[in-house]
C-alpha cells in the first residue's frame, strides 16, 4: 500500500492459521507437537532425567456404533536415568488427542455420530501412536422401500417373466443410512402377484400377455387395479407402497405400465456390502506458525520449514493451495515452495506437491494394528510482487488437497 507521506509502502503482516482439506473426507487438526527436553541420553522424549522408551494407545482397533463412545488410553513407558528402572504410566489427561473422524476430548473420551472409519492420534512430547476406529450405524429408526424409478415398469418390458426388485434402506436416529437384507415382505392381493422375502415382485399367471402388455380379461382398458407392497423390520417398524397396474390405452395407443406411489427413487445399484474408502489424514507442522511477520512487496521474505506426516490409511500427495476463491490481493497467492534444502526460487502455491507413502505397523502376532509414515519437510517463502497495493487474509486460511497414490 502506498503511503502518500513518503512515497514509500506501508509494510503489512500476513498470519494464518493451518487448515486441512480432504477429497473423498476433512480433517482440521493442524498441530506442533510439544518438544520435551533431553540431556543427551537415548529415548524419544520425556522430562529432564526421564525418557519415554515406549509409548503406546489402547485400543488399537475400535469399534463404535453411533451415537455411543469410547476411551483411548495412552500409556507411557518412562525410564529413570538414575535408577534405570522402567514404568508404565497413563498419560491420556497429558497428551495431545487428534481424530479424523468424530469427536475426541482431553482424556481420550471419543463419541462419533456420523458412519465412517477413522484414525486416533495421540502426541506425547515428541513421540506419538495411532488406533484405527470404526463408526458403525445405530439402531433402525425408520425405514424406506426404494426403487430405481417411481415408473416401475414400461410397456416394453412388461412380459409374464418380468420381476420387479425393491430395496429397504434404515436410517438411525443420526440419518446415518444403510441396507436392510433381512425384512419381511407381504403383497396384499395374491391375485395380482407376490413377493419373496429378498423384495422381488413378480405377477400372478394370466395377468401379463406374452406380447407384452395386461390381460385386457384381467384388466380393461383405461382401468387400473392396485396393491400393497408392505416391508416390515421388527414389529413396531414398517413401510408400505402401493403398486398401481394401469391399461393405458388412450387414443388406440395402448401404454400399459406400473407405477408406485409413495416409493423412494434411490437410481444407484445396492452395494451387498458397506464400503469403507481409502482414509486420508495429515499432520502439518509450520516452524514459523504461518507467521511471516512484517512482509513488504517486491521482497521475497525468507524460507522457513513445513513439515508433513500422512496418518492416515493409504500414500497421499498433498497438494498445499491458497484459500478457495481468494482474490489476488491475498498474500498467499505468491507463496512458493520447494524441496528441503534444494536451491532456486522454488513453484507457486498450488503447483507443488509432496508425496507422503505409510508404512503398515504390525504387532505381535503379524496384524496390522496402525500405520506410520516419514515425515516430508518442504521449504515455503512469500514473494509478493512490488506492485502489490492492498493485501487480504480474511478469505480463508491456506487449505490442503489430499489425493491418494
């Protein structure tokens, strides 16, 4: 900005706070992990004379259905210097709780509404373990008969051997949604047809023509008959459709079909099972916070380190982007990035990626029971241009493409 006193431009600080931004899942939990001090003996972190030989979480794979919660405990493996004598203690109210998915409080307490699978992390000192958790559905609230089409069934395919398959989709109490394979299903005319306990419909002999089309001595033209399709969970829970046979015939053009009323178009194929995508989570570790103090246009600032650790389930590249719709004038529209401690003037924001593999870790008994992954440092500097008047940070803060490799 130009100061019309003297000429010069008016310095302005640009701060952000670190964000996450998932592809197929979000994640906010940038975090520096608290450095303990050591006197120069072996362990991983811990206090002055005491070092953490062993850190570890429990449970290490967790499953919660929805609505309910779970405690983590983390427990360290401390050695006294002095005496050399180990202990175990339970840090879980001292440590940094971090989660993917759901809510995780001070002392490992974790609740999740919504169904999914997720990674628990938990920081101690410099040292830190993983549990995987899973979010099942709760108990069914309500239920739904669903199609692919609220037309169930055209002209063209309307023969003696057409079948018509309905689907049963629950909801929990959260609108977590999910299949139902085992219901019971009932027709309330057996004139018109039946339907098998997996919710296919299939016609009674003589209602359907070879030729395609009605029986007109079972159904006149322009007349319809009805039914009713009921699906039942439990004895409290229910669902009906009513299914129309209509003989169209309007005009000497004969349309028969059947209709269903009350029905939920749900177009997508029924999956036999519920699938769980590849999760992807990462930890960001600024040296300088993203504070790049006192910036001036035309002055590249210095670089300063940015630290990546993918703990999720599977490789990512992550991609660091300016905030979504950010005008020119944000100050991290001209923030480059380059390879730890490579040379030259580095790629602009958006453009440089970093790969994150994991390694699997397995226990005792050869079971994968967490992930881990190298940390990836890059180097990140601001360059405005010189003609840069105004600056804004208020658009958002700086975001993370995720995608897996």
């Amino acid at each position: 900005m130009v100061n019309s006193k003297t000429g010069g431009f008016k310095e302005f600080v640009a701060v952000v706070s670190c964000a996450l931004l998932a592809t197929i899942l979000a994640v906010s939990m940038c975090s520096v992990a608290v450095a303990y001090t050591s006197d120069g003996e072996t362990g991983a972190g811990g206090t002055e004379g005491i070092y953490v030989v062993d850190f570890t979480i429990d449970p290490t794979n967790a499953t919660v259905y929805s609505g309910n919660s779970q405690r983590f405990i983390a427990t360290a493996t401390v050695l006294d210097a002095t005496t050399g004598e180990t202990t175990d203690e339970v840090v879980s109210s001292d440590v940094s709780w971090q989660s993917t998915i759901g809510s995780i409080g001070t002392n490992g307490h974790f609740s999740a509404k919504e169904v999914g699978t997720g990674i628990i992390k938990v920081i101690y000192g410099t040292v830190s373990a993983e549990a995987i958790v899973t979010v099942n559905h709760g108990p069914v609230d309500r239920i739904y008969i669903t199609a692919n089409d609220t037309e169930l069934v055209s002209l063209s395919e309307l023969t003696p051997s057409v079948s018509i398959p309905f689907g049963l989709k629950g909801v929990d109490r959260y609108d977590n949604e999910f299949q139902i394979l085992d219901a019971h299903w009932t027709c309330s005319d057996p004139g018109i047809g039946s339907i098998t306990q997996t919710g296919v419909f299939m016609f009674a002999d003589g209602v359907v023509n070879k030729t395609h089309g009605f029986n007109r001595s079972f159904l006149a033209a322009n007349e319809s008959r009805m039914t009713i399709i009921t699906a039942s969970v439990g004895a409290s829970t229910s669902y009906t459709v009513n299914l129309t046979l209509y003989a169209n015939n309007q005009s000497g053009i004969r349309n028969d079909n059947v209709t269903g009323v009350n029905i939920l178009e749900d177009p997508l194929e029924t999956p036999d099972a519920r699938f769980s995508p590849k999760l992807m989570a990462v930890q960001v570790m600024a040296t300088n916070g993203w504070d790049f103090g006192t910036v001036y246009p035309g002055t590249p600032t210095g670089w300063t380190k940015v630290t990546f650790k993918n703990i999720g389930t599977c490789d990512i590249r992550i991609t660091p982007q300016p905030p979504i719709g950010a005008l020119n004038t944000n100050i991290y529209k001209y923030a480059y990035l380059r390879g730890c401690g490579s040379e030259g003037d580095g790629v602009k924001m958006g453009s440089y990626s970093v790969d994150v593999p994991i390694a699997p870790i397995y226990n005792n008994f050869g079971r994968i029971v967490s992930f881990s992954s190298e940390p990836q440092t890059i180097e990140i500097r601001l360059s405005p241009p010189g003609d840069l008047t105004s600056v804004t940070t208020d658009d958002g803060p700086i975001r993370y493409l995720l995608t897996s490799i």
